[in-house]
C-alpha cells in the first residue's frame, strides 16, 4: 500500500460474517504487522491509514 509507506501491504482474510484486514511492512530482515482490522467498507479508512503511517514512523525512528 504505497499510501501507506515503502514495502506496506494488504492481506485480505474472509469469515463467514466479516473481512478482516492486516496491513503489513516488510523489511529486510522482520515482518512488521502494523494494524489489523475489520473492513466494512470498500476503502480504507483514513484514520487507519493515518496510524498505520505514524506506527511506521514510530518504528523507523527506534531502528
């Protein structure tokens, strides 16, 4: 998800009742798993996109 951030990913899982998603970053040597959530709606949200980038930032600052 480049509006997100460089190497940032959405995985798409199904239930019977809900679709949950999982925005992910990968790194040279982790996989960070920066927000899951269920998504009802066709895009994501703002709000998730705006924490899923500070986390990011967070994370970025502490390596």
């Amino acid at each position: 998800m480049p509006s997100i951030g460089t190497y940032c990913h959405e995985l798409r899982m199904r239930e019977a009742s809900k679709t949950w998603r999982f925005i992910y970053r990968i790194d040279e040597d982790a996989i960070a798993i920066v927000e899951v959530f269920n998504k009802t709606t066709r895009t994501t949200l703002k709000n998730v996109i705006e924490l899923c980038k500070k986390r990011l930032g967070q994370s970025s600052a502490d390596q």
